[in-house]
C-alpha cells in the first residue's frame, strides 16, 4: 500500500518537474497517433460521405461489417499488419517493421472502422431536408456532399477525436509493429507495460495518469461536440 | 412563352403512385396557383418542376427543353428558385444562408454582398446579417428562404404553401413579398390549400387531387364549374361553392 503511495507522489513529481523520459514517450505517441488520425480521416471522412451518399448492393452489409470492426482486438490489427510488412509480406521491401511509419499504418488500419462507420452516422444524422435545400439552391452533387459534412461537423470531429483516443491507447499495434524500441517507437502504452514488469511504478503510474487525463479530456471534447 | 412544361407527368415513390399523367405548363411572367387537400402531391410536383424528383414517365421541359442528365438538370435548377414548404436553415447566420447559393455559383464577394443586402432589404430582414439563422422564428425563416431564393435572381420561382405555418399578420406579410416579385416579372408556381389565397395571388390555378389535375383556368372558371371533382374539393376544403364564391369576391375586395 505504501508502495503504491509513494508511487502516486512520485510520478506526480515526475510529470511536474517535467521528466525528459515522460515527456519524449508522451510527445512521440502523441505525433504518432495525431499522424495516423489524421491520415485515417482523410481517407475516411470522404469514403463515409461516399458510403453514405449512394446505394448500391451490399450497402448495409458493407456498414455492419464496418460497425462489428469497431471494437476488433487490437494485436488482431497488430497481427494483420505484421504479415503485410514483416520481410516475407508484400510491403516487406520497404523495411517498415519496428519502426514509428510500420506503426502508423497499423493505428491508421485500426481506426478506419471507428471514424468510418461513425462518418457515416454523423452524416445520417442530417436531416433529408438539408440535402434537398442544397440542391435546390443548386449545390452540385460534391458541393451537396460538403455542405452535410459542414452540418455534421461536431458528430464527424467526434469521430476523429474517438480515432484519435483509440490510437492513443492501443497496445497491440504498437507492441508488435512498433517494438517497443526505446527513444524510437516506445509509447505511453508500452511504456507502461514494459516499466510495469520492471517494477518501476513511479514511471508506470506517471504515464498511466497522463494517458488517462488525455482519455479524460477526450471525452469530454466528444461529448461537447455532439451537439455542436 | 413557357417556362416550364409538364407533359404527361407520373411519378411513382416507394411503389406508390403519387402523381398520375400531369400535363401543366407556366407561361412566363404569370403566377400559377396549385391548390389541392393535403396529400393531393402539390410538393412532389414543385419537386419535379425543380427538377428534384424525376417523373418516371413523361417529361419536363425547362425553357423548351428537356434536359437530358444530371448536369443539364442542375444547369435549369440553377435559374429555378424555391422555398419549400418548412425551410430548413443552414448552419451560420442569416448572411451564410442567403448568400449560399452565390457563393455555390462563384460569385465575388462584392457582388455576393451587393445581391444578399438587396434581397434581405426586399424581405424587410434589413440588419438580421449576423444572426444565426437556425433560432430564427418562423416567419423569419420563410422570409430568409424567400431571400435566398430571390438572391440568385431566378426566372422560376417555386413557392410550396408559403404561409401553410405562419400566423396571420405573417402570412400578409409574406403575401405581399410574392406579389412584389410577381409585380416585376417573376414567374411563379404557388401551391396552398388555402383557397382565398390562390385566388389572391394566382393569374391562373390548377385543382389537383389525388395526384391528378382535376381542373384549371382562371379562379372565375373554376369557380362556375360544375365538375364533380371540382364540388368534392370545395367540399373536401370544408366550403361550399356558395362560401367559395363569397371569399372569391372577398380576396377581390381585400387586394
Ligand atoms: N417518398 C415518398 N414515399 C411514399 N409516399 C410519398 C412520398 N412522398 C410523398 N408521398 C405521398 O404522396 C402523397 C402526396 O404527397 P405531397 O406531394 O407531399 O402532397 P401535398 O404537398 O399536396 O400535401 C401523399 O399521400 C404522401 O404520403
Ligand atoms: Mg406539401
């Protein structure tokens, strides 16, 4: 119990006095995951609005597949793309395994379903009216697609932000493409893995703390932006 | 002149027939008044005028023409202007929502400014730029659908029961806003249940029920017809052709 204590003060002090260590494995996952959100979004803000925009076979099929890949173990993804990149894989020329790029890819893969899927019901969200009123005044069919986006812009960016948070805190991508490589792919989730087995609590607990107020603020952001 | 032409229009939704072999044509500089019940398809048939929803037979033709794909209809869409029946504000303020189908066309700033101050001073909304658009009351947010439908100069203007919810004072109002724009040329399409209404506004009108025209020419016409269908609408609008004929002299009276 005293151990444990001590630990909270502790890391308390290192995220105050601004450990060098903290700070790099914070800053890293953080550029990390806002790279890999924000390539993620830029494919699938625009597929959602596609999706959800024409009808074509399979059209609900292809969103409950989407919405069942929410919640998809992370070392699943890990896994998946480790075979795509290890040396034997079809990308395995261009040396991506065990670096911060391998790990963007996997985090990019494993967000795609959540800021996918919930793209398109930011956008279903929108009343008809809205559309029709677009076209009326005589949006073309791009501009009528940009113009439900700009309606749906809270819901859509709590996707993103969603995107963000599940990228931030996933471990398996990380462990098993990223490598866990101190000062080049360790973050704040296999960090903590890694000093936790060492028995270094203070560092664990320091970086658990920050990662949960970043859960923390998250949510909260989310929440806001709902009904924004 | 025609504006616009319907020529042996059916549309079907969802597998039900809504609107059943229309023929109506808009000569251009009247104002056309549809009245029929609610459900008669008065709104499915502004939608297919501005070419929204496609006839699944017949045709419409814009300006003489029909156009033949999607690009040539958002081409004629483009001179349609048309305030539906519950307007629906987009996000921004009043100004955004004005100056949104300029700024579709790509026009400059200033003359985006120059035609969003002219057609807000025309709904009497002078000043209510920077509100935002979706607190606005009602008849606010008709008059802001009207201005924004008047700021891309149309040379259709498609109005669906434009005081259907409005109060009223706000109904006068808005009234005498469409017959501004008809004073200076606008052709226009009115639907409304509201009879008097038609009679007011409308050179000429077209009864439609059920999806079909039941009939049309001048309110004096009408008024004398003695078509079944004609009766059972008067009836259906809870008048008989006495009161018709009492509120027909009545909008004279009142104009
Ligand atoms: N998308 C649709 N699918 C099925 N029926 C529809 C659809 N839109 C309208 N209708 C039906 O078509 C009829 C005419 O509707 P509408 O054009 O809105 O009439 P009005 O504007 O005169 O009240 C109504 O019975 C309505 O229920
Ligand atoms: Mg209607």
């Amino acid at each position: 119990m005293d151990e444990i204590a001590r630990g909270f003060i502790r890391a308390v002090e290192l995220i105050i006095e601004l450990n060098p260590e903290v700070i790099e494995v914070t800053l890293r996952s953080f550029l990390i995951a806002l790279t890999s959100v924000t390539i993620a979004s830029l494919i699938n803000v625009p597929l959602g609005s596609l999706i959800h925009f024409h009808h074509f076979p399979g059209r609900s099929g292809l969103i409950n597949l989407i919405q069942t890949l929410y919640s998809i173990p992370t070392v699943t993804v890990g896994l998946f793309v480790f075979l795509l990149i290890s040396r034997e894989g079809p990308l395995g020329g261009y040396g991506l395994l065990y670096t911060p790029y391998g790990m963007i890819i996997g985090q990019t893969v494993l967000i795609t379903p959540v800021i996918l899927g919930l793209t398109i019901s930011a956008l279903s969200s929108v009343s008809e009216d809205i559309r029709d009123t677009a076209v009326s005044l005589g949006a073309d069919r791009f501009q009528t697609m940009w113009t439900v986006i700009v309606e749906a812009r809270g819901p859509v960016l709590a996707a993103v932000l969603l995107g963000f948070g599940r990228a931030l805190s996933e471990v398996g991508v990380a462990m098993m493409i990223g490598g866990n490589i101190r000062g080049y792919t360790r973050v704040l989730t296999t960090a903590i893995a890694l000093e936790t087995s060492m028995g270094n609590l203070e560092i664990s607990i320091a970086l658990g703390l920050i990662l949960i107020s970043i859960a923390l603020v998250v949510n909260t952001v989310v929440g806001r932006l709902q009904g924004w | 002149m025609r504006t616009i032409q319907l020529e042996g229009v059916s549309i079907e939704k969802n597998g039900r027939q809504i609107l059943t072999d229309i023929n109506i044509e808009v000569r251009t500089g009247e104002t056309l008044g549809i009245i029929g019940p609610t459900g008669a398809g008065k709104t499915t048939l502004l939608r297919v005028m501005d070419l929204i929803d496609l006839p699944s037979k017949g045709r419409v033709l814009f300006k003489g023409e029909a156009p033949k794909n999607e690009g040539e209809r958002l081409a004629a869409r483009r001179r349609i202007g048309v305030v539906f029946q519950r307007p629906v504000m987009l996000r921004g303020t009043v100004y955004d929502n004005v100056a949104y189908g300029l700024r579709i066309r790509r026009l400059s700033k200033d003359e985006i400014d120059e035609r969003v101050e002219a057609a807000l001073s025309d709904v009497g909304l002078k000043g209510y730029e920077r509100r935002p658009a979706k607190v606005l009351s009602g008849g606010e947010m008709q008059r802001v659908a009207l201005a924004r439908a008047l700021a891309i100069s149309p040379e259709l203007l498609l109005l669906d029961e434009p005081t259907a919810n409005l109060d009223p004072r706000t109904s006068y109002v808005i009234e005498e806003l469409i017959s501004r724009a008809k004073m200076r040329g606008m052709t226009t399409v009115v639907s409304t249940h509201d009879l008097p209404q038609a009679v007011r506004l409308a050179d000429r009108i077209v009864i439609i029920m059920d999806g079909r025209v039941v009939s049309s020419g001048s309110a004096d016409l009408l008024l004398n017809s003695d078509s079944d269908d004609v009766r059972a609408f008067l009836h259906a609008g809870m008048l008989r052709p006495v009161d018709w004929r009492f509120i027909h002299e009545f909008a004279r009276v009142s104009h």
